[in-house]
C-alpha cells in the first residue's frame, strides 16, 4: 500500500471518529417546549453593599449555615463576599472598612462563577473569554474562610485548562465563552456560553492536579435556546440547574452519572435583568443579576418537558 494511500486511510479514520465523537457528545432528542408565557421574577431582596458592584458568581455553602458566597466580574479586586441570603454582607464586627474577603496571590481576570464541594473548599472561575482569544483560564480552588472572621486568603490550587476543539485564536465561532461551572465527585464540569449557536456544551476536567495544563474533556451538548450564564448541582449531586438570560433548565440523572442532558428535563422561560449566577437552597433556586438583585423560585414551579 503506498503512503499517500496510508495518510489518506488515516485521515479519514480521525474524520470519522471526530464526526461519532460529535454524535455522541450530541443531545439527538428534540424537546419539544411548550408554550408558556415567560414569569416575570420580582425581586425579594438586594445585596446592599457598594463593594458588590457587578455580581457574577453565586453558591450556598455547604460548610457555613446560612451562607452564600458571590463576586464580582471581571476589573474587580481579586476577593468574594459572604452574604446572606437576604442580601446582607457578612463581616467581621471588628472591621470598620470591610471590603470583602481578599486573595492577593490571584487575579480577576475575568471572574464568572463559583461553585463548592463537600470538603470545604470554594472554585473560582476565572473563565470569562468574551473574545475566545484566552490562554490563561483558570479556577482558583481555596479554603471557604470563616465569614466572620477572614478578611484574607490565600489560594490552595490553579488548575489551568484549555478547550482541545478550539483550534484557532480567536476562534472562528465565538463558544468557547464560560460563565457557568460545577464540582462533582472530584471534577470539574464546564459548560460553555454560545455567540454563535443557542447550544451549551459541558466539559469536564478529570483531575485537579496543577502541574500541567488540563485538557478539558467534552462530555455532552444540548440545545438551551439562549446562553448560559449560570449553573449548579445540588448536594446529592443528581440534579443540574441551568441559567439563561431568558430560561431555567432543570437536569435529573443518577449519583453517579454525568448524563444530565439524557434524563429528566424540567423548564421554565422567565423575564428579568441580566440574570447571572443560580444555585440550589434546598428544594429552591436562588438566582442572582449584576445589579445585585435576588430572586426566587421553586423547583416545582419549573414544567416538564421529558420524563
């Protein structure tokens, strides 16, 4: 067999496996949704704090009752916020000038989203990529300080990443933009923000070690008919919540599994500013807008769209 046939043989397997690789990665049922008039989110309460100028990130500590936790985006001081979930910041008593929980050994490059594990630990994502030309995205991992008493930190890991389909900087069709990320069991799930399609697609990193950049793996696709700005897993680590600027995705799967996109779906259009950030409180779903506005649904209020 001659090598032009050779190179030829194997360029034709590497495009076939990519296509099946796709295939696979690919939601294939189509959800039908049904026509529901969007519910318009009042807000219950608003963070009140002139620091908290442009809220990106939200999550309920697993380890501090009471607590949530959220930053702002990107331009912003390297530091988070302990609130409340009326909105109230938590401080020290002894602080006349607090300013929020600082990390001097990290930079906001563009800070997005912040998720929690169950071992104490907080990952921010430093994920932003408006312009899909970064080679630095990041997720600081840190110890969760003590709300009332930590006025500064100091990062344990960086897990630095990268997108292996992304092939050209900048790419071609602007979705390799993140705003949304989750711990489970030990990894780190991504889900990407489209410019070019109404499509999400979820990455995973499958180890946190720091000594090299990690390749993040594609897992899974759906169709969302927005972008996604925001996401969480519950504590049981069965159910993904998913935000857009115009819908909440509700995803059930096994412990186990990381197929949320082949489960149960539950869906609900809503109208309100600039939603950024959601997270679990319990059977409740509390979202957050840069304005520092917070609201709340339940997750029964979402409809189901696949059993």
């Amino acid at each position: 067999m001659g090598k032009n046939c050779i190179k030829n043989g194997v360029y034709s397997i590497v495009i076939i496996m990519s296509f099946l690789i796709v295939q696979a990665c690919t939601n294939t049922d189509e959800i039908i949704l049904p026509e529901i008039d969007p519910v318009e989110l009042q807000p219950y309460a608003k963070i009140d704090f002139p620091e908290v100028r442009e809220a990106s990130g939200l999550v309920k500590s697993r380890l501090w009752e009471g607590v949530f936790w959220t930053h702002n985006d990107s331009g912003d001081e390297a530091r988070i916020f302990p609130i409340k979930k009326d909105g109230t910041v938590i401080k020290p008593e002894w602080m006349s000038d607090y300013k929020g929980i600082q990390i001097p050994d990290a930079v906001n490059v563009d800070w997005e989203c912040i998720a929690t594990d169950d071992n104490g630990h907080l990952y921010i994502g430093d994920i932003g990529n408006n312009s899909n030309t970064r080679r630095d995205l990041m997720i600081y991992i840190i110890e969760e300080p003590f709300p009332t008493q930590t006025v500064v930190t100091n990062t344990k890991k960086r897990i630095s990443y990268y997108y292996p389909d992304q092939k050209e900087i900048p790419a071609k069709k602007f979705n390799f933009d993140a705003e949304a990320m989750f711990w489970k069991d030990g990894k780190i799930y991504v889900l990407t923000k489209h410019r070019a399609d109404t499509f999400t697609q979820l990455y995973r990193l499958d180890t946190l070690s720091t000594r090299e950049k990690k390749a993040a793996r594609l897992i899974a696709r759906f169709n969302t008919r927005g972008q996604v700005s925001g996401a969480d897993v519950s504590p049981d680590r069965r159910k993904l919540v998913v935000l857009t600027y115009t819908s909440v995705w509700l995803f059930e799967t096994r412990k186990k599994s990381d197929s949320y996109f082949k489960g149960k779906i539950s869906w609900l259009p809503y109208k309100a500013e600039h939603c950024e950030a959601i997270c679990f409180d319990g059977e409740k779903l509390i979202i957050i807008n840069e304005r520092g506005d917070l609201f709340q649904l339940k997750v029964e209020d979402l409809t189901l769209v696949r059993k």
